[in-house]
C-alpha cells in the first residue's frame, strides 16, 4: 500500500478527530483551546467561530444573535469564501466518516456497477435549505439543528449516542444501497450553504491534461464524480461548487495530473 495515496485522507481523519477530542476535552477537563461545538464554538475563549446557516435560521425565528455571533460567522464565511470552499463538508463534519464509509463499501462490494433507476437532483439541499429556514420562522425556533445529523453526532462522540443514532445509521444505510453520497451531496442543506459560500474560493483542485493516462481512478473515487468533467478532454481547474476539495483524487492520481492549486481569475 502506498501511504501517498492516502495523504489527504489521513490529514482529514487527523484534523476530524482532532476537533472531537478538543471539543470532548474542552466539556470534560475545561480545555479553553476550542469550545462549543460546531455551531458555535470558541478559540481560547476569544476568538468565536458560528455556523452560519445555524445563525440564519436563529435570524428567521425571530432570535436575538449577539454580536460575538454574528462575527463569529462571518470569520467561518470569509474563510471557506476564500479558502475552503465546501471543505467543511470533507474536512469538519463528523458525519462525513460515516458516508466515507459506505462510499467505500459501495466500491468494494461493487454496488457502484448495479444499475439502480434512483434519481435526485442535487438541487434538493437548496430546497431543504429554504424550508429550513421557512419553518425556523413559523416555529421560532433553529429548525434544522434539532434534527442535524452533524449535532447528534457531535453531541454522541462527546456525550455518548441516543436515540438520535438511529438517523446516522439511516444515512449509512442510504449512502450505501440507495444513492452514492445520497446525504452530503443531495440533502444536507449545510452542504449547500458553503456550496454558496465558497463558490468562488481560491484553493482548487486543478487537472493537467497532459500528464492524464485516464486510468480513471479519480472519478472511482471522487464522492462528487460530475465535478471532474474535465477528466480526459482539457486542462482546468475544479471549479463546480459540489467539490468538497477532499483531495482523494489528488491521492489517487499516479500521473500527477490532479493537485491543489491557486485559481487565477485573470485567465
């Protein structure tokens, strides 16, 4: 096994896990270096950091946001603006070790290769997104935070897992017989709220035409596959807002025809 290949895949499980033990450290022995949890959380107690499609929803119920709040999300906005693009979703979010899982599961029992007359538009995160926010304004309340998959599992792996469980094996489940990254790539409204946010980031996967043998390991393995469209026709650089920037195509590529790059608007 070549460690190269996984590079990028380690360094998300390593920065995954590292903001569970900072987050569990900072409820059980006081640890001031992050606190909170992904929704709101803290830097050494001065620095704050928002979710901010949990600060719209908290706007559309009619609630008070503080200050601290509102600056907080706007730090994690001109970050993944400029920065991540849709990284969160492959480099923050807990719950995307769970649907890793039963994308590789998928490629491993071949489940890829049974032809399934299953179609979702990807459109549906930005329809969950609205209603979100409808009923967070008929409620008064955040609406989707109570039933997010990222609280219940962020909560589980500090506090230990209820009954909330059920919907995370649910989403497994989905991934794995039903729809290829069903839940991230098609529901989760987060995942399009920094689609929207980091459309125009600057760090990007970028394809080398000239290097590319198409052996077609990148698209085997890219859980957002219609994003490297570029594969075999032009050099170019990954600019469709369903990237995740993961980086496991990068892993993959034996050619180096696929790395992190800076995108240049002047071309």
């Amino acid at each position: 096994m070549k460690w190269s290949n996984y590079k990028y895949l380690i360094l998300r499980r390593i920065t995954q896990l590292t903001l569970i033990t900072l987050y569990f450290g900072a409820n059980a022995y006081g640890w001031k270096m992050l606190s909170g949890n992904l929704s709101s959380s803290s830097i050494l107690g001065a620095v704050p950091l928002s979710d901010p499609f949990a600060i719209l929803q908290m706007l559309a119920a009619g609630a008070t946001v503080g200050a601290s709040a509102i600056i907080g999300a706007m730090i994690i906005m001109l970050f993944y603006g400029v920065i991540g693009g849709r990284a969160f979703c492959s480099w923050v979010c807990p719950v995307n070790m769970i649907t890793d899982l039963a994308d590789w599961l998928r490629r491993k029992f071949y489940l890829d290769k049974i032809e399934r007359k299953v179609w979702a538009s990807r459109n549906i995160r930005y329809y969950m997104l609205g209603l979100a926010l409808v009923v967070s304004a008929i409620a008064g309340l955040a609406a989707f935070e109570i039933i997010s998959p990222i609280t219940i599992m962020n909560r589980g792996l500090i506090f230990g897992f209820g009954a909330g469980a059920g919907l995370l094996v649910a989403i497994f489940l989905f991934d794995l017989f039903v729809l290829k990254n069903g839940w991230c790539g098609h529901i989760c409204p987060l995942g399009g709220t920094y689609a929207i946010i980091g459309k125009y980031n600057l760090f990007r996967v970028k394809h080398n035409s000239e290097n590319c043998t198409l052996c077609m390991k990148c698209k085997e393995v890219c859980p957002e596959t219609p994003v490297l469209n570029m594969i075999g026709k032009r050099s170019e650089f990954v600019v469709k807002v369903e990237c995740t920037n993961c980086g496991r195509c990068v892993d993959v590529c034996d050619d180096d025809a696929l790395a992190f790059n800076i995108r240049n608007f002047l071309k």
